[in-house]
C-alpha cells in the first residue's frame, strides 16, 4: 500500500512539472491581461499601452490594459495575487507597492510571498518644482527661505505615504525645515495650483510636469535622483545640495507568486527587447523616462531594498498607520 502510494505522488509530481513545462512551452496562446493600479490617461497607464503594443507585436497576441484604481493603489495588487500563476495577469505598478507594507494597518496580499518581480520597465525623475514667482530658484535657496520664514510656505500633496509625499518628508527632514501640506486628488490639478500660485511648492513626476517645465509656467529647482535627468541637464540634483539623498520613482512588472520561471524570463525578455525599440525609447525620454528591462533577480533586490528604505522614511516621518 505504501509502495503504492509513493508510486503514485511520483506519477502525479511528474504529470504537474510535464503540463506545467508544456504550458510553459506554448506561452502565450491566449490574450495577456495587464492591470495598472491608476485610472486611465495617467503615466503608469500611459506606459502599459505603449509597452502593451510593443508586446503584442512581439508575441503575437493581444495584450489588454485593465485599470484597477482605488484603495490607495491596492485593488490591482490584490488582483494579481488571486490571479492564475500563468502569465496572462501582469501588474505594472510604481513603487508605491513597496511602500504598502508600512503604511497600511492590513493588506489582502503579502508583497514578500504573494508576487515574483519580473523586471523594472523604467526610472522616473522626481521633480522638486515651484511656482515661477517663488523668491527661490534652487534647494538651498528654498531652505532658506523657508528658515527665514517658518511656516509661511506650502507644498502639493497627492495622497498620504505615497512616493511623492514621502520625497518631500525625506526633504524636510534632511534639510530641517517645516513646509504645510495641501491635499491635492491627482498630479493635474496640483500643477494648476503651482502655476496659480495656490501653492509654492510640489514633488511632482517629470512625466507629468516637463511640458510645464518646458514652457516656463513651473520652475524646476531640483530633481530627487542620484544623477542629473537627460531631460533636464541644467536641473541641480538635491544630492548636490544635501549629500546622500536619493528619491525616485520606477515602474515595473509583476506576476503571481508559482509563475513557471520560463514564462517569468519570457516576459522579461520580450519587455527588454521593447523597452529597445527606437520609437518607444523616443516615447519614453519625452516623458521624462530611462528604459531599463533588469533582470528579475536585479528587480527583486530593488524591490527588497525599496520596502526597507521607505518602510525607515514612513517611521522617521511618524506617518499614522492607515486602515
């Protein structure tokens, strides 16, 4: 009987890795599903469809957008980890997913167990921008004059504890001053109120913000990157201000945790292979964007590190716990 037994997990362990190698196999022979957590017109939507069109050339199959907005970003995730582990559902999310885990009381998902990073499509300047009229034209600028003023400048705020917030509370913090936040629904009506006025100061993405940069109705004083952003060369670093500091924002795909690995490094390998297309990369640098395709092994490590670094920031900003 136990002879029997193992005889027959064997069959059976041998019958789940020969269909999960010929799924592997015939990938894809179906239409792929990417979701994006954001509604539709913005920068991670914008990304998934030129990307999309890029893969279904490639593929030969359709890849369909799904937005999934709303939960502080969280449905599109939650989405994925109940989806099949087949390749078919992919989440193209910010790194805001990496902020979750400390900011949110409970998810219905586990970022550690529940997704396999598969690759970082692209890296995204954050901007450090200002009203035209601000009597600052640099970081050390803007601190002092927030020292010489405390309290008398404000900034835009598009949501508690995501990317863009935090980048201004690792700013404060960094440079020992006090700036009031104003609530803002999105990145566009933020940048209507800079251009008016309303406000002095925002974090915003280049994606969303160089057209304005371009025209001079917002002024650039930094921008959150390591490196000086090929979009705006003249544009200062904050680092080269405050030594060390470093925030910027990448997109990157994600599938269900047990996704056969073939299929993982399909995935990858035809997303790097696009994210090479010439008129992609021209799409990609107007929108202030670098194409990088990593590997899945150089993603995960972002990705692990990123939790840990933002997991430090939302403590040391003592940013309450949401539900």
């Amino acid at each position: 009987m136990n002879r029997r037994c193992v005889a027959l997990a064997i069959t059976l362990l041998m019958l789940a890795l020969s269909c999960g190698g010929a799924q592997a196999q015939t990938y894809p022979s179906r239409a792929i599903r990417i979701i994006v957590p954001f509604a539709a017109g913005g920068a991670v939507d914008s990304l998934a469809r030129l990307l999309g069109n890029k893969l279904s050339e490639q593929l030969g199959q359709p890849v369909v957008v799904e937005n999934r907005a709303g939960a502080g970003g969280n449905l599109a995730p939650d989405a994925l980890a109940k989806a099949a582990p087949d390749g078919y559902t992919i989440l193209l999310t910010t790194n805001g997913l990496a902020i979750s885990p400390s900011l949110y009381r409970t998810l219905p998902f586990d970022v550690h167990k529940d997704f396999v990073p598969v690759t970082q499509v692209v890296a995204s300047q954050l901007v450090i921008a200002a009203y035209p009229k601000l009597a600052a034209n640099s970081i050390a600028e803007l601190i002092a004059l927030a020292k010489a003023k405390p309290g008398s400048l404000n900034y835009g705020s598009t949501g508690i504890g995501n990317p863009l917030h935090l980048t201004m509370e690792m700013l404060k913090t960094s440079a020992g001053i006090e700036l009031q936040a104003v609530p803002y629904r999105g990145d566009a009506p933020l940048n209507a109120a800079l251009i008016a006025g309303e406000i002095q100061v925002g974090v915003v993405p280049m994606a969303t913000t160089l057209p304005h940069l371009q025209n001079d109705l917002l002024k650039a004083l930094a921008v959150g990157g390591a490196q000086r952003a090929a979009a705006l060369p003249k544009v200062a670093t904050v680092a080269e201000t405050i030594p060390g500091f470093e925030s910027s924002s990448w997109q990157g795909l994600f599938v269900p945790a047990g996704t056969p690995r073939e299929i993982v490094m399909t995935i990858q390998r035809e997303t790097a292979k696009a994210l090479k297309a010439p008129d992609l990369i021209e799409r990609l640098k107007t929108g202030g964007n670098e194409a990088v395709g990593s590997t899945p092994e150089e993603f995960d490590a972002r990705f692990r590190a990123d939790i840990a670094k933002f997991a430090k920031i939302v403590k040391d900003a003592r940013i309450p716990t949401q539900d």
